[in-house]
C-alpha cells in the first residue's frame, strides 16, 4: 500500500458530468488488480476532509485511470483538476475480482457507474476467457460503454437498449448463458445488487459483486463500512478490508 501525490495527466469528459482521470502513478499500476481501490484525498485543504474511495478503473502502463460522476464537493474538485495537479493516492486497497478459475465466459452486470471497474478486469483477462456484458441504466444518458466488449444494453426508461432494468435483461438471456461455464462479475447501486443475489441463488450461479459503502479510513481501522456477512463466523465484515468484492451470496446486500 502506498501513499503518493501523483501528478494528473489529463482529465476526460465523457458524457454529461462523468469523467476519467489519468494520474501519472508508476507505483500503484505496478501492482493493483481489477476491482482494487484507491482513497483518494481530493485536495489539500481540510475540506472535504475524508478520503473518497475510487475503483481503478484501467491501468495503461504508468497510468492509472478512474472513472467518476459528479456527486458532491469531492467528485466536482476531482472534475476541475488539470494536467500536472497532484493527487493524492492511497492504494491499493481491498480484495478484488478473482478472475482466474473454472469458467469460460465472464458475464460482467453493471448498473451505471458500476461499469468503472470493469475495463481493467477486461484487459486482464485478455483472450483467456470470453466476455458478455450486461449494462443497465435508467436513461441513455447512464449509460457508459467505455472500454466494454460484448455488450448488450437496458434502460429502464427504453431509450436504448431492451426496456428493464440490467438483472430482468441478464435473467432473460440466463438459460442460453448457462449452456457455457459461466462466472458472473457486477458492480453497481445496491438495489440492482439484490436483485442479482435473488437471481443467482435461484439459478445457482458464481458471482463475485464490489459491494459500496461510504468509507472513511479505506483500510480496515475505522470500523465505518460493516456488512452483515452470511456464510463467515464473523457476524459483520468490513467492505473496505474483506472486500469491496465478496461472494454475492456471502453478504447481506
Ligand atoms: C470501493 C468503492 C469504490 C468506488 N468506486 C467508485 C468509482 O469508481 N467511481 C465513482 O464515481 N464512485 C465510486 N465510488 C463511490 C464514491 O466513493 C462516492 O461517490 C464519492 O465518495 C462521492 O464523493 P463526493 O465528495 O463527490 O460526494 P459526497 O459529498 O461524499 O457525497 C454526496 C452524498 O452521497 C453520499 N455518499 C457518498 N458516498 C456514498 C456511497 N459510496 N454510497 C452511498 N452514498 C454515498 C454522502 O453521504 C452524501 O450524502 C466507490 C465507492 C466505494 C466504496
Ligand atoms: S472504512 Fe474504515 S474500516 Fe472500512
């Protein structure tokens, strides 16, 4: 884990109020792994005090880059940053996607934001395995394809895509899925969450979900991001420390 001020390269506007970072952080990319984290200190000043938490969400040699919207006061000072700002980084944080294993297609279900870990977790895996993705929104404007591959898309309002939200559209295309071995990985806002829990306990299904909780300390000594926990001893669990990924059927979304 490191703490580092890491130099912006560049800042990217990519649909309306959502934006891609690029840090020059030669440290971090070395190491990091899809679905890891970083906390990011958005500014000097004491406000906003906290830390803000960030999937990676690619790795291009020395680069790192992150994809926000704008949310509140920390996400906004993160949209107005320039090239040479510097950015101070904690990081690698958590547990990841574990994306080795006995599967044949990675099936990725993303709702809105949900996809910002995913580019990462697609280049590494390369060829090794097929991918599908499945990203839902409310509108188009939710929508972010960046860096996906296969995808098949929802709205919930129909404007692009098949009308419903991301897990009706994934239980439609289940049974033809389930022909393959498939491993599911999704990210998204926790109602979408749930409803892939119920899914993929009723088919019987691997998924590995990166689970969002405010944080404060991002590393396990706070004690502020517990989840109640299923199938452990430990009645709670921390999101930043023994996840954000878990075993979708192992937490209480
Ligand atoms: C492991 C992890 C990875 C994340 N990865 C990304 C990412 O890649 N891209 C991205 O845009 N966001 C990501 N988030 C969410 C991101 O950290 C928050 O959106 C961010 O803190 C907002 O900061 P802000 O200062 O702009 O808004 P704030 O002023 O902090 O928030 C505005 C309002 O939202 C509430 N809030 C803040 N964070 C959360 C949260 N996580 N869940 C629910 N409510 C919240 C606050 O209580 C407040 O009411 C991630 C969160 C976690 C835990
Ligand atoms: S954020 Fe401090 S323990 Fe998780």
């Amino acid at each position: 884990m490191f703490i580092t001020k890491a130099p912006v390269e560049k800042v990217i506007e990519l649909k309306n109020h959502i934006f891609i970072l690029k840090i020059f952080a030669p440290e971090i990319a070395s190491i990091i792994k899809p679905g890891e984290f970083l906390n990011v200190k958005v500014c000097d000043s004491n406000f906003p005090l906290l830390r803000r938490p960030f999937s990676v969400c690619d790795v291009e040699g020395d680069f790192i880059f992150l994809m926000f919207n704008i949310f509140g006061e920390g996400t906004k000072i993160l949209a107005n940053k320039h090239k040479g700002d510097l950015i101070d980084l904690l990081g690698p944080l958590g547990k990841g996607f574990n994306i080795e294993g006995d599967y044949d297609t990675a099936i990725l279900v993303a709702g809105g934001l949900g996809v910002a870990p995913f580019p990462y977790f697609i280049r590494k895996i390369g060829n090794s395995k097929k991918i599908h993705s499945f990203i839902g929104g409310k509108t188009d404007k939710d929508i972010i394809t960046y860096r996906m591959k296969n995808i098949t898309i929802s709205t919930d309002d129909g404007s692009l895509g098949i009308k419903g939200n991301v897990v009706e559209l994934l239980e439609q295309n289940i049974e033809k899925l389930k022909s393959e071995r498939i491993k599911i990985f999704a990210c998204g806002p926790n109602a979408m969450l749930r409803k892939l829990r119920e899914l993929c306990i009723r088919h019987n299904l691997n998924c590995e979900a990166s689970i969002e909780c405010a944080m404060a300390c991002g590393f396990g000594i706070c004690q502020g991001c517990p989840i109640e926990s299923v199938n452990y001893p430990d009645k709670y669990l921390l999101v930043c420390k023994n996840g954000p990924v878990f075993n979708i059927r192992d937490v209480v979304i």
